[in-house]
C-alpha cells in the first residue's frame, strides 16, 4: 500500500513537471517570436539602426556641403572685383534739388574749372558756368570776352524745387563739403544722391552734412583707387538708408574709416563683406556712432587679424548706440563706449 502511493506521486511530479516544461518552451518560443519580431521586423531594432545610420549620414553630408558652401562665400568675400568703367562711366554725377531759389553750388572739387581741369553739365542743358560775365580788354581788336565768373561753381535752374543731375568730367580731385577751418562748402542739403563716382583721380571724400544724401552708388575700378582715408566721409548723412556692397572691394591702400557713416540715422543694415578688401585699416573709431536703425549682426571687425585692430584698440565708439543689432551684448565695450 505504501509502495502503491508513492508510486503514484512520483507519477504525478512526473506530469506536472513535463507540463511545466511544456509551457516553459512555449513561452520561450512566444519570446523568441517577439525578439525576432523587434530585432529584425520592418520596424525592427536593425532597421532602425540602419535608418539612423543613412540619416546620419545624409546628416554630415548636407553639413559638409554646407560647410562648403560657407568656404567658397568667404573665399569670394576676398575677391570682389570691380568692372572695368567704360567711357561714359568716368564722370562724377551728382542729383542736386534746385531748391526754392533755383540755385545750387558744387562741392570743392579740388581744382578750378578755370583751370580747364573738368567740365560741368548742369543737366538742364548748360554747360560750364551759368555766371558767366563781360570783362574789357584794352585792345583795338578785341573790344570783349566773355570768361567764367571767379568764385564757386554756382548755377541757377529755370525751376524751383526739381532734380537735376549734374555731370562733372575731367580731372576732379575732391568731393568736399567740409574743408577744416571753413563753412561748408556748396549746396549741401540739395545734395540728394550721388549716382556715379566715375574715375577722376579723386583723392578725398567728404560729404558731411548732406542730410538730404539718400542713396550712393557702386563704384567702378578705379573710382577710389587713389584714396587713402574715408574719415567722416558721410558724416550725419541722417538720410542715407544703405551702402552698396562692394563701395570699398578697391579700396586696399585704405587705413581709415573713422567717423565714416557718423550719425547716418536711417542706414538699416551693413553689408556683411564691406571691408572684406581693406586688409591695411588702422582705425574703425566711431564708423558707425549713432546709426540708430541699424538690425541684423555687425561686422566683427576686431576679430578680423588687422594688425592694430582688436577688442580693446581700433575701434573705439564704432557702434556706439547701434543697440538694433542682434549681437550688440557681444559687441566689445569699448567698440560701443558713448562720447566723453
């Protein structure tokens, strides 16, 4: 009898233990379904991976490309050209509004007309001096002549209040309204664009106080090729609202730009090559005080490897209350100090 009952114990351990094996591989085998399913299914850890590594990939790629893309820009910043200026390029052209009185007098220009260095087009169909004036001469056979009358080159127009383009050819040395020591010089708040720098050996710019001056041109090759400093050159121009691109791509002789656009109030943005080709600048001292509306970045100009031009040196008061500037915190203390 008791041989009998554990005989018949051993014989159900014996069934319940193949029962649970049984079970056991089941499940074993549902798990093993399952990891195939998460390893190698479409959705599958694998091609997961393999998706995360063409789309890494894909990734560099187009960052490489980009990369590239940034190289070649930059490289490019260094090799503004200028055209070469045909024939009717070489001329200086200004737009003057004759204003309620009809009459306007040039900028210094550096030499005299009288000299018959340049000529004037009036751009009303005159030509030379609108004063002109009757002299006589002690001689049987020239009783009188007519020359230009001394003084600055004046004109009057035949109506008030309307643009006209004055065309200036020859050898012109200047463009100043601002001559050290002396009144401003010509009709500088009827100044209202200058729309050709032309090529006429100009040395010195100096435009300050044209608060009329809108717009101003691109120049042409030899444009600014004898020029040496762009100090206050359009100081409180206040109308100015951009600056062309390549205005200094020939400008490498250049080593100032202090006090350039001064007060130029509505100059909205700086075109990010501006001084891409003046590797020789020795100061950037106040270039853009007080142009209030400028947006966007500005120029790193300290960081640029200008011998002389760094965080502390060079660049004093540069974008003193340009405070529109995305990166105006990031801008050195003293590139921003206000005027003592």
């Amino acid at each position: 009898m008791k041989r009998e009952i554990i005989r018949k114990v051993k014989e159900e351990n014996k069934g319940i233990t193949l029962i649970a094996l049984i079970i056991t591989i089941i499940v074993l085998l549902i798990l093993a379904g399952i990891t195939l399913s998460i390893v190698l299914g479409p959705n599958g850890i694998i091609n997961r991976a393999k998706q995360a590594k063409e789309e890494t990939e894909r990734a560099a790629l187009n960052e490489q490309l980009m990369f590239n893309e940034v190289d070649n820009y930059l490289e490019e910043l260094g090799k503004t050209e200028l055209p070469e200026e045909t024939e009717a390029q070489k001329s200086i052209k200004i737009i003057f509004n004759s204003g309620d009185d009809r009459t306007i007098t040039l900028p210094s220009l550096g030499v005299s007309i009288t000299e018959g260095k340049y000529q004037v087009d009036w751009g009303d169909g005159t030509t030379g001096y609108a004063n002109n004036q009757t002299i006589q001469l002690a001689s049987e056979n020239i009783k009188e002549i007519n020359i230009a009358a001394v003084g600055p080159e004046t004109h009057q127009y035949p109506e008030a209040n309307k643009e006209y383009t004055v065309t200036i050819t020859g050898t012109c040395t200047e463009l100043l309204t601002y001559v050290e020591g002396k009144p401003p010089v010509g009709s500088i708040e009827q100044i209202v664009e200058i729309a050709q720098w032309g090529s006429t050996g100009l040395t010195k710019i100096d435009l300050s106080g044209c608060i009329n001056l809108r717009k101003i041109a691109s120049p042409t090759k030899n444009s600014f090729a004898n020029i040496t400093s762009f100090e206050a050159a359009f100081y409180e121009c206040s109308s100015l609202t951009s600056i062309p691109s390549d205005l200094f791509a020939n400008c490498a002789n250049v080593s100032s730009f202090a006090g350039t656009f001064y007060g130029c109030s509505s100059l909205t943005s700086i075109p990010s090559n501006l001084f891409a080709n003046c590797p020789n600048v020795l100061s950037f001292e106040a270039t853009f005080y007080g142009c209030t509306s400028l947006t966007g970045n500005s120029i790193r100009l300290w960081a640029e490897g200008r011998e002389g031009i760094t965080e502390t040196q060079g660049g004093k008061q540069c974008y003193t209350d340009c405070t529109g500037l995305s990166d105006y915190d990031q801008i050195p203390e003293n590139w921003k100090l206000r005027m003592e």
